[in-house]
C-alpha cells in the first residue's frame, strides 16, 4: 500500500542527501513507535535514490544479549574491504572504527547508511554511532539511525549517545500516526467498507502496522488486536508455511536461508508461500518478518516445547554448520532457549569476554549472570572467576551492590578453596567497592584484611595494590602522613617484585 502522509519526510531526506553529496553529512534520527513505517519509509527514500545510489544497510537484534557490533558485521559483509576480514579476529575496535570510516570516506561515491532498531544497540554499536556522528559533518554520508522512542526509559543509554551528536549535523524524523483521512483511503484501496474505518481507527490508534495487518485480514469483522490480524493471517497459510514461520519466530530479526534449508526439508515452497503472503520479507541470503511485531505475535502462539524443540534444531544446526566463534551471543540466545546447560557454560563465558572486548560492558555482565545461572558443572575455581568477571562488568557499569555481591561469593570459594592470594585480591576490590557505595568503615575494615592476608605471603604485586588501597583509602580520608606511608610501602612491595622500577626513595 501507498505511504500514506510522509511527503514531508521524503523531501526533508531527499534534502539532506543532496547536503551529503557535496560533502556535508548528517545523522537522521527516524523514530516512532514499533509499527509506525519507519523501516518502510527508508526502504522507499533508498529505493527512490535508484540503483546508482550505494547503501550500507545493518541492524540491531533482538537477543536476549544484543550481539556486539551487530550493525558492522551487516555492513561489512556489504564491503569488498579488509573490514569482513579485520572482524574475524580480535581487532581492537579503533581499529575497526578507522577502517569502517576509510570505507566510507573512500567510497569512491556518496553513501547512504542505515542502521535500523538503535533501541537494541549494544554498547559497541553505540559508540560506532558516536563514532560515526561526530564526523558526519566532513562525509560524502548520510547515516539513518531508526528506533523506538516509546521504548527509550529516562535511563536508557541511546539518550546519552543522541543527545551527545552535534545539533548542527542531525536532523530528526519523528513519523506519526496516520489520520482517519488517511485510513479511509488505505481502507477504500483494500475494498474495506468505510462504516468500519472509526473502530478501526480506534483499535489501531493509527498506526500503520496496526491499520494494514487488519485490513489485509479477509473476515468482515475487524480483530481486537493485531496479534490476531495476524494469526488471522497465519492461519489461511498450509501447515508448512506455517511451520516454517514458527522456526523463524525464534531467530530474532533475520534467518538465513541455509538454516531454513536444513531445518526444513520442504523450505523453498513453504518460503515462497510466506514471501508471497507478505508474511516474510527476502534480504539477500537472509529471511525476517516484515514487520518485529508479526514475529512476536506468531511465537507467541508457539508452545514452550515446541519453542524449545525449535530452539535445539536451530542450535543443531548452527554448530553442526560450524559458526564462528563471534556468534557466541547467538549461541547462548538458543542454548538458553532450550535450557541446554552446558552449552550455556560453555559458550555465555565466551560471549561475555566478546562483549566486554568491545567495551559492551552491559551485555557482557548479562552473559556472566547467565554462566553463573548454568555453571553447576565447572570447579569452584572456574565458577570464582565466573563472579570476578561479573564483578568487574558491574562495576563498570555502576551496577556496584551487584558487583559486591559476585566479589563476596568469590570470596567465599576461594577461602574455603584455600587461595589466599585471590582472597586478599578479592577483599582489595570488596574495599573499593564498599567506599563506592559509601561505607568507608566498611572498606577500611576489607583494605585491613587483605594486607593481613597478603602480608603472610611472599611479596608480590596483590601486596603492592593493598598498600596503594589502603593509600587511597587514607588520602579520601584526608590523612596525609598515613597516605605517604602507605604509598612507601606500596611503592617497596612493587620494587621487591621486579615490576617497579621508581627511582625515588622508600617513604619510611
């Protein structure tokens, strides 16, 4: 169907493509709530530009752990550069910033960039769009970001990243509602009868998604919902199309045709009855949902077993397939799914250490809670350093009485373990933490037990960080003579293990 009441938004897009060919990019924020078209209006304003016009196109995922740099890894696979190739590895992320910038500034042509569902950015991705943002200005680029914003609460870190670009290079979209006007006329083009348009505007409060799932439902009576618009939808496909839409329903965002294929050994003709339906969109090797509601909405009506048995064949699949290890996050997405433990102990550690590589420190403190809920098998040792690294990610993140709590249970194994030199480093950081949290009797109290621990010991760099503790924890305090003592002793315990090589003098 047409898109109705966007005149205005096409022609202020088509206005700042023209500023980001003669060199003068801008961002695009595109908002709205879920269903309102924005992912509509941007296939139409690139389709416009024809051919000629080179996109980038990538996208947020909906795990339950977003995939670190998800967006790049989309583009990359677009490029003919060293990107796709720079991904694989462990490449420090400015690094990959810079080549991704050589991309675009090299191109050779203006570019048009998309990077759709900025509501489910990781922090990596995020930082790419500051990256990205603050260089717009002097780019042959137009970056289009789209997004939720009924999804943003007061506290959700894409409103730090938005509102840290420059005003002079972002413009912003923000699509509303359609009218009754414009129902009426979506209504009349699918041969609805007009007595129905004001319930219908009521039920759907305008929203495009909403209006055309509904009209394009064959019974006389309008659904109370779109989640039966669409199961309304569902239920005129064959049994096949149907179960090839409930094995897409728990992959979110995209599937690739490879999965479909070998999940499903009768995937082209049930594929080509959903694309034919509308139910599901063609990108490439990958299939989705035209719309995240419509997935929603079917996987909602899949029972947990049959979730569950979907979710294990998806696994199957995937690691039978040979997926690189950068798909640790979408591993545990479907071990979690259908509980398998192991693999969750397994590959959530991973995942973890990917995200915090990244600097996603959020998701990477979600991947350890996740280990941790499945790490019944791994020795004390392992579970120990399972908590330090949710410890360190929390902290990070200011989620500080959580990363207390991991210390303390690390705490615990590796007294009753018999690892003295991890107890006195976990009771450094539970000092640290105790005066972030403002209780510095508590932190002096912990900085006094593991010098005593640590001072049982040969010397060693854990001793050299209690001293520096306890000189810190001093000069907070305003105790300047105890502070120096203890930064003399710090500065001895560091020199005695080889690792400190300062010219001046011990402080006695």
């Amino acid at each position: 169907m047409d898109l109705l009441e966007r005149d205005q938004d096409f022609e202020q897009l088509a206005r700042l493509w023209h500023a980001a060919t003669t060199g003068q990019g801008r961002t695009v924020l595109v908002s709205g709530e879920a269903g309102i078209g924005k992912t509509a209006l941007v296939e139409r304003f690139v389709h416009q530009q024809g051919q000629a016009t080179r996109c980038l196109w990538g996208a947020c995922d909906a795990l339950f752990t977003p995939r670190p740099l998800g967006p790049l890894y989309d583009m990359a696979a677009q490029t003919l550069g060293a990107l796709s190739s720079l991904l694989q590895h462990e490449t420090p992320r400015p690094v990959l910033f810079s080549t991704f910038l050589d991309e675009l500034r090299n191109g050779g042509s203006p570019i048009v960039v998309v990077i759709e569902d900025v509501h489910w950015a990781d922090e990596a991705t995020l930082d790419l769009i500051t990256f990205l943002g603050r260089r717009i200005a002097r780019l042959p680029v137009l970056l289009i970001l789209t997004y939720r914003d009924d999804e943003l609460g007061r506290d959700h870190p894409l409103r730090a990243v938005l509102g840290e670009l420059p005003g002079t290079a972002v413009a912003r979209l923000r699509l509303a509602p359609l009218s009754q006007a414009a129902i009426t006329q979506l209504a009349r083009q699918a041969h609805q009868e007009s007595g129905s348009v004001q319930d219908l505007y009521t039920i759907t409060g305008g929203n495009p998604f909403f209006v055309t799932e509904v009209l394009a439902n064959a019974s006389s009576e309008v659904p109370l919902t779109v989640r039966d618009a669409v199961l309304a939808r569902v239920a005129r496909l064959s049994p096949a199309a149907r179960t090839l839409l409930d094995l897409v329903s728990v992959v979110p965002t995209r599937t690739e045709r490879w999965l479909l294929d070998t999940v499903l050994d009768a995937a082209p003709l049930a594929l080509e009855e959903c694309l034919s339906s509308g139910m599901l969109s063609l990108e490439g090797a990958m299939v989705a949902f035209r719309h995240e509601l419509a997935r929603l909405a079917v996987e909602s009506t899949v029972s947990l077993l049959r979730q569950q048995a979907l979710h294990a064949q998806v696994l199957q699949s995937l690691l039978a397939h040979g997926s690189e290890p950068t798909q640790a996050a979408r591993l545990v997405h479907h071990a979690t799914g259908v509980h398998d433990t192991a693999l969750i102990a397994r590959y959530a550690p991973l995942a973890a250490r990917q995200a915090a590589a990244q600097r996603s420190h959020r998701e990477a403190a979600t991947h350890y809670a996740t280990a941790l809920s499945n790490a019944k098998s791994l020795s004390p040792e392992e579970q120990a350093a399972l908590l330090e690294g949710r410890s360190y990610e929390c902290y990070l993140i200011s989620q500080v009485e959580d990363a207390q709590q991991a210390r303390l249970a690390a705490l615990l194994i590796w007294q009753q373990q018999g690892h003295p030199e991890k107890v006195g480093h976990t009771l450094r950081w539970l000092s640290r933490l105790a005066w972030e949290l403002g209780k510095p009797g508590e932190a002096e109290a912990y900085a006094t037990q593991a010098v005593q621990v640590l001072e049982a010991l040969p010397p060693g760099i854990e001793l050299a960080m209690a001293y520096s503790n306890k000189a810190q924890l001093a000069m907070l305090a305003d105790a300047t003579a105890e502070a120096i003592g203890w930064g003399g002793a710090g500065h001895c315990a560091g020199r005695a293990t080889g690792r400190c090589h300062g010219s001046r003098p011990c402080v006695e």
